[in-house]
C-alpha cells in the first residue's frame, strides 16, 4: 500500500471495507483487464474501447486498483499491470482469477449476508439465503455450475506441483479421484507417472465435462470416467481413494457416510489420501480459518484439526496414518482400521 504503517484505526477500517476492494478486482478479472495488460501498458480510454464500458467510469475502477499496487498509473491515464497483479491474468500458472470470478459472483457474497444467522444458529448461511444448498443451486444453473468448475480446476492447478513434490503416487496402480471434479489434480497425477491407471469419480453432469481436460494433459487412455453419489457407492478396488478439497465441504455425519462408503471399496492394502487445509493452533493459520468460515457460509461444511480428522476417520472404520504438510495442504493418509 502506499501509505506505510497505518494506525490501528486505519488498518481496522480497511479490513472492515475489504469487500469494495473484492469487488473491484472481481469486476476487473470478469472485464479482462489483467490479460489486457499482460503485454503493454494501455489507457484507461483503450482499456474502455477494448471492454465496452464507459471511459471516465472505468479510470474510477482503474486508479482505486492502482492505489493498492494492483495496477500502476502514469501520466495520462495509462496503466499497467503490476507483479501483485499478474495472478489476476487467466492463463499463468498462478492464476487466481477464476477464483476472484466467482467469489465475486451475486449469489455467492449475498450468502455471506447470512453469517450473522450461522453464528447465531449453527445453520448453513446459504440455505437461509437462498432457499436451497449450493450443489442443488448450481446444478440447475448451468453458467454457476461452470464457474464453480473453472475456479476449482484452477485451484487445483495451483497447488498440484506441491501436492506432487511432496507426496509419492507412484506406489499406486489404480488411483479413484473421488469428488474429482473436472480432474485436474487426477491429470497431473496420471501424466507424472505413466504407468498409473485412473478413474475419475464425480456427479454425472460433472465428469461429462472432463474429457477435453483428459485428452490435453494426454491421459485420456488411462483414464475412465464414472458418474455417480458418493454418498451411495465409489468404484471399488482401487489402490489410492484421492479426495482433494471434499470433506471439508460436509457437516461430520455427512463425512462419515462418505468415508465409510469409501472404506468398502476398499482393497486390503488400498489408502485413502484427504488433501485439505488442517487447521493451525491458536493465532495461526489465517488461510485455513477464514476458508472455515467460507465453508460454513456456502457449503456448509468446516475445516479440521489433525485430531477432528483422525475421529471422523475412526467414526468411518478408518485409521489415520499420517498427516504430510504439502504446503498450503496437507495429506491426511488413512487406511482400513
């Protein structure tokens, strides 16, 4: 920020006005401002033509971004994208901004309108706003269901290389990526050891769209696609059972019929590999504690510690092997009890 070293009151009023400066960058990723930029500096006035948006509204939007070193302005209204910026474009490998596209999105910030009655009752904020939980929402909404598939793949995208630096998928034959999504992680997987089989486990609408992902990371031969509910029944047999960024998304009972689900399914040697945020002791752990927060908001699930993780893990007739810190995720390693 330009002015350095606030008082308390100045930096406790930026924190309370965060959601301007959320919403800012949301309307400029949505616009394409930072892919605009990504080889030149341009004009608020050539950044308007390029977008269809009005001029002098637009420089408003430009200038408060290039307060916070989003942007950098220089005489005449011309801007460029700066380093803390570049996460903003679509395609580098760090990129967040199909993650700011649907946070930004109206029905996904009105649901944290409903924070207060969680607090109050221990209820989804989502449900209480909306109607309906988030999965029935999307579903019926083809566009949400979309750019909920595009922020998850990204998000996967961005911490895949740790997740395979630090954790070694090459012991496993046959790997089922439950809750897989568009299969993202299950791809990076795949193509880092080629002798791997996969089977990319997700809701039907969900695993229709994951073929051209597949075919470009060149693991479509090795890999099947199997619609269903994990609630119900996975594929079984499997040496590996991946569930990146699932449990969290449950209340405890769901996670433990999900989880025992999975334990049926397996072989005798087969692991059962959680990839989540662990919750940090007191103080710490920033990331992980507002992404609790989130998920008590929209899906209506939570964050866990080591020890929460280990008794939905018992409560499932599993037992916790191991917790491996992989950066901002770690591996909670699980087999049969």
């Amino acid at each position: 920020m330009t002015q350095k070293d606030p008082d308390p009151a100045t930096t406790i009023r930026r924190m309370v006005e965060g959601f301007q400066l959320s919403q800012a960058i949301h309307v400029a990723v949505t616009l394409g401002i930072a892919d605009l930029l990504a080889d030149a500096s341009r004009t608020s006035d050539e950044l308007a033509a390029a977008t269809g948006t009005h001029p002098p509204t637009l420089y408003r939007l430009l200038r408060a971004l290039a307060s916070v070193e989003v942007l950098h302005e220089f005489d005449g209204r011309r801007f460029e994208l700066t380093p803390l910026g570049q996460p903003l474009r679509s395609y580098v490998p760090d990129s967040i901004a199909d993650w700011a596209a649907l946070v930004g999105r109206p029905y996904y910030w009105q649901a944290w309108h409903g924070l207060m009655h969680s607090v109050r009752t221990g209820e989804n904020a989502f449900r209480h706003v909306h109607g309906t939980d988030v999965w029935t929402y999307r579903s019926i909404r083809p566009a949400e269901s979309a750019a909920f598939d595009r922020a998850m793949t990204s998000s996967s995208r961005r911490s895949n290389a740790a997740l395979l630096a630090a954790y070694d998928f090459g012991r496993f034959r046959t790997i089922v990526d439950v809750g897989g999504g568009n299969g993202a992680l299950l791809a990076a997987v795949l193509a880092a050891h080629p002798d791997a089989q996969g089977v990319l486990f997700d809701q039907p609408h969900v695993v229709s769209r994951a073929a051209s992902l597949l075919e470009r990371a060149g693991v479509a031969s090795r890999c099947r696609t199997v619609g269903g509910n994990f609630f119900e029944s996975v594929p079984e047999g499997a040496d590996a059972y991946l569930l990146r960024i699932v449990i969290h998304d449950w209340d405890d009972d769901a996670c433990i019929r999900i989880l025992t689900v999975v334990r049926h399914a397996l072989a005798k040697d087969s692991r059962v590999l959680i990839v989540e945020r662990v919750l940090a002791p007191a103080n710490e752990g920033r990331d992980a504690k507002f992404s609790d927060l989130n998920m008590l908001v929209v899906p209506g699930g939570r964050e866990r510690t080591r020890e929460e993780f280990a008794a939905l893990l018992e409560a499932s007739g599993l037992r916790l092997e191991r917790v491996l810190d992989t950066g901002a995720f770690s591996v909670v390693e699980a087999a049969a009890a």
